[in-house]
C-alpha cells in the first residue's frame, strides 16, 4: 500500500481518526483538531461546515510532522506557540511554563483581595504595587494588569506592576506578551527577590507567585519532559522556593499586604504553617476547579 498523498486527506478523515490518533499518543483529542487548525489557518467552525476540505502538500506535511512532535512529548501549546489564559493570548516556548487554567484561581483570588480592600478616601489617585515572582509567560502579571487597569480607570488606585524572573528567556516572551495585551509592565531578571529594593517606597501591596512545587521524586514530572524542569520542580519534597518566597516576603511587602502562592494538592497544611511562622494573618487555602488544595493566600501582621 503506498503512502497517502496530501490530495487524498480531508478534514473529514482526520476528525474520524482524531479520537484514536489521539488515545495512540495519549494525548487529549482536542490537540489533534486543535493542531488542525493552527496548521490550516482556519476558525473552529471549518471543521463544521468544510470537512470536505482537502489539505494541500505542505499543510499534510506539517500536520504529520506535529503528529509525530506530539508523539515524542511536544505539548501542542509548544506547536502552536500559544496558550489561552484568562481569556488573553499568551505566547510560549521550551522556555516559559505553559499557562494551566488552574493557575487561575490564583488570579481570580488576589483580584477578589484588591476590590476587598476599602478605597481610601483621599482627593488623589493612590499608587499601588503588585510583584509577580517568577513570571514565566508573564500570564499572571499580564491577567492581572489587564485588570487593574480597569479600576484605574474607575480611579481607585494606579497599579504598578513589577515581575521577575531568573530567565532571560521567559522575560522576553513576557515582554512580548504584554506589549501584545496592552499592559505596562516592569520585567526584572532576578532570582527571586535578589535584585529587588527593600526601601520603604518600593515595598509592594501584594505579592504573587506560582512557583516551581513539584517535588523531585513525583512521579507526575516524567511525563512534563518539555517543560523547563526548573519552572516545574524544587527540592525539599517541591517546598524550598515557596519557602523562600514566604520567608523574605516581609522585607518586601508593606503590613497588611497580601502574599498568594500557588502550591501543590499535598502542600496546603505546610505552606499555611510557614505563612503562619513568618508573621502572616487571615491565612487560607483556596482549592483548584478540581477540588485540590491550590492557592494560599495570607495578609502580613
Ligand atoms: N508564572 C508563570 C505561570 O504561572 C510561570 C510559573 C513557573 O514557571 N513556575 O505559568
């Protein structure tokens, strides 16, 4: 039997094959139709109304090349070069973490905080700072901008946003990232807090992060090989760097503001300890859309 050839494949025979292709690679079924369209340029609708569409040469080739990157442990969000997150576009590659919608509720509880807080009663607009650590795509610094612009305009505070990260190359997809979603962002390499001030005027309102939490020894991480390893994994069972970022976090947060962290399913009770022995109140996990302890977030005293 020979080959097929580009003029004998439509889009019809690749949505009947998707649901195998895809439990072959025991990859999700939407990543081969997803893969699809980037690959053909076209809007989910086609795959409705033109399924007679027959792929030219190069569209079948490239399409057969993603199959088989998808096969070796590509993340289709590494073939397309992008991932949704809060409704927003963000770029990615082999450097940044891809964006997981669970990393949301992380976003959704620090703006929750924000409009939370008593708007003070002065003539002015008050200046506020938000830190994003260890920034990635930039994808929570970025939702999060997006959204305080909005209570910048209802006159409520100026946000500054600030993220860091240790990678050059994350800070250039972030860079890009924001200038794509309109935000104004101020990018820092740094290893955590390092290049940071610790001068009163720079002490920030809230910080953020979603940091590496994945412990070493998970089993989890053999199948996450595209990923930088340093985005997803830390020693000390996955809780060293959260550690840090809880330890130093009050010489660069004013009282009262919030730290959010995001943290594995098993860590909940042990990051509730640390904020709770390093000086922080009103501490409280918050769970994930599937049920797993995800977010703690807590105000320092
Ligand atoms: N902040 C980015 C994200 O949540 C990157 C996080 C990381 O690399 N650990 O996707």
């Amino acid at each position: 039997m020979t080959a097929p050839k580009a003029q004998d494949i439509t889009i019809q025979q690749i949505k009947q094959q998707a649901a195998q292709t895809a439990k072959d690679l025991a990859v999700p079924p939407f990543w081969i139709t997803d893969w699809l369209l980037h690959v053909i340029d076209k809007p989910a609708l086609f795959l409705m109304t033109d399924d007679a569409y027959q792929l030219i040469e190069r569209e079948f080739a490239q399409f057969n090349t993603g199959i088989t990157q998808m096969q070796q442990g590509t993340p289709l969000a590494y073939l397309t070069g992008q991932q949704e997150f809060w409704s927003l576009d963000f770029k990615v590659n082999e450097h940044t973490l891809i964006p997981r919608p669970d990393t949301e509720v992380l976003v959704e509880q620090v703006l929750a905080w924000i409009n939370a807080q008593p708007v003070e009663q002065s003539d002015g607009i008050e200046n506020k700072r938000l830190l994003d650590l260890g920034t990635g795509s930039g994808c929570i610094a970025i939702s999060l901008a997006h959204e305080l612009k909005i209570a910048h305009k209802l006159k409520q505070a100026n946000w500054q946003v600030v993220a860091v990260d240790f990678s050059t190359e994350a800070l250039k997809i972030a860079q890009e990232n924001a200038v794509s979603n309109g935000v104004n962002i101020e990018f820092v390499q740094s290893s955590w807090y390092d290049a940071l001030s610790t001068h009163d005027d720079d002490l920030f309102d809230v910080i953020v992060s979603n940091p590496p939490y994945i412990d070493e020894a998970d089993e989890h991480l053999l199948r996450l090989i595209a990923e930088p390893i340093s985005a997803l994994s830390a020693p000390n069972h996955g809780l060293a760097d959260i550690e840090h970022i809880i330890k130093q976090a009050s010489k660069y947060l004013k009282v009262g503001g919030l730290l959010a962290i995001e943290h594995g399913f098993d860590q909940g009770l042990a990051v509730r300890q640390l904020f709770a022995g390093n000086s922080f109140a009103d501490i409280k996990t918050i769970k994930d859309f599937g049920g797993n302890d995800r977010v703690t977030l807590g105000q320092l005293s």
